[in-house]
C-alpha cells in the first residue's frame, strides 16, 4: 500500500478518517498533532515549549517535529505504508520531508486534501470531543456524530474531554496558519500529479467512501 498523507484546516477530520483508513488496510496512523501532545506531556523543558506552542495555536520548530517524525517512520510498522496526518505543514517540512522519504527508501504515494469551509470548522472545533482512552473523536454540535451519553465515549466507556486548542482564538491562529503557510504546498503536490481533493462537508461514511475509491484507482 502507498503512503497517504492528509492535508487539510483544522478540525475537516483529517484524524477521523486516518483512524478509518488504519483500521481497514491495517496501516498506522501518524498523527504529528499527537506525537507533540504526547510530547507536551513530559515535565521537560521540550515538553513545556510544545505545550505553550500548541495552545496558542502556533507551529511547533521544524526541527523539533523533523526529529520526532523520523524517529517514529523508522520504525518497522511503518515499512509497508502509513496514513499522516498533521505533516508536512509548510513548504519548508515538505522539502525535509523529501528528503526523509529518500533516507527512509519511502515514496510520496498520495496526497487528499479534505476541502471545507471556515465557518463550518468553527462550528466543529467548538464541539469536538475526544475520548481520553481510545481517541475516538465526537462532536456535540452534530447529530450524527455526537456521543449517545454526554462526555462519555461510545466506544470504551471513557470520558471525553476537549483539547485546549478547540477554542475560537486558537482556532483563528491555526486556520489563518493553515491559509498561509499549508494551503500553498497543495500546488506542490498537485505538480506532482498526487494531490485528490475530497469534499470535506459531507458525512464520515461519504467521505470514507469517497477516499476508498482514489485508493482504489490507484492500486
Ligand atoms: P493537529 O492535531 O494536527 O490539529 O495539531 C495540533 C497542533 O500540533 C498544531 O496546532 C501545532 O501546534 C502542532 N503541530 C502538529 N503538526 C505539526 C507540524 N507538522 N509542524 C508544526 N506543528 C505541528
């Protein structure tokens, strides 16, 4: 299987559907948003830089995320394809990021971009929910995709709990990050020729299905 990278604004649910995607072709799912959270969570003064970067929404140092990425894909799992989410983030991640494909012997494979619009992201980073225990991902603000029992996952049983980043202001810098400096590299992959566009309002099953037939094609 090739490698799929997903580029999209925050919260068009980039980890929904790479949580989907590693469940049905047994790929793992690379998200550097939670690599650096895991990170953010040691009493280190790494780990005190990352978690005042992500909560204001900022663009944690290249280097930092380079080093925690390679470490990751170098491992075994990750030889026979895997999903990314939250990476390369600007032009200058993509370029290191070719480069870490050729120390890796990897390829590109595909590039989705889940395509949405800002106010629709609003609504849905105010309602997102996040099981603690299994990542499952809600949302309050929608009917179809909010948990049956307030605050508890359907899944597992655990408690859902919001990121400290799902807040308006964070929300502004990150999707205004987004426009500056991610949107631009779309024109990189689509010279490429790799880049497919998913519409990203529509339902988690439409969208899925939606993928399922780019992957399809290209097998
Ligand atoms: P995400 O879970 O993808 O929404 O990422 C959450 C936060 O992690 C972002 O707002 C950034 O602060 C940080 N982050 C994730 N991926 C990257 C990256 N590739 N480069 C820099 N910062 C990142």
């Amino acid at each position: 299987m090739k490698n799929i990278i997903f580029i999209a604004p925050p919260a068009a649910g980039k980890g929904t559907q790479s949580a989907i995607l590693e469940k049905k072709y047994h790929l793992p799912h690379i998200s550097t948003g939670d690599v650096l959270r895991k990170e953010s969570l040691e009493d280190t003064e790494l780990g005190r830089y990352i978690r005042e970067v992500m909560t204001s929404g900022g663009l944690v140092k290249d280097e930092v995320t380079y080093d925690l990425l390679l470490k990751r894909l170098s491992e075994k799992d990750c030889q026979n394809g895997y999903v990314l989410d939250g990476y390369p983030r600007n032009i200058e991640q993509a370029y290191k990021y070719d480069e870490m494909l050729k120390e890796l012997h990897q390829t590109l494979g595909y590039v989705i971009l889940l395509d949405i619009s800002e106010d629709i992201l609003e609504k849905r980073i105010t309602g997102r929910r996040i099981c603690k225990s299994c990542n499952a991902v809600y949302n309050i603000n929608s009917e179809t995709e909010s948990p049956k029992e307030e605050s508890i996952c359907d899944k597992c049983g655990s408690r859902l709990y919001q990121r400290n980043d799902d807040n308006i202001t964070s929300f502004k810098n990150r999707y205004n990050l987004y426009l500056e400096k991610t949107k631009p590299l779309l024109d990189y992959y689509r010279k490429k020729g790799i880049l497919y566009v998913v519409n990203g309002d529509d339902t988690v099953i439409n969208i899925a299905n939606n993928i399922e037939a780019i992957l399809k094609k290209g097998m």
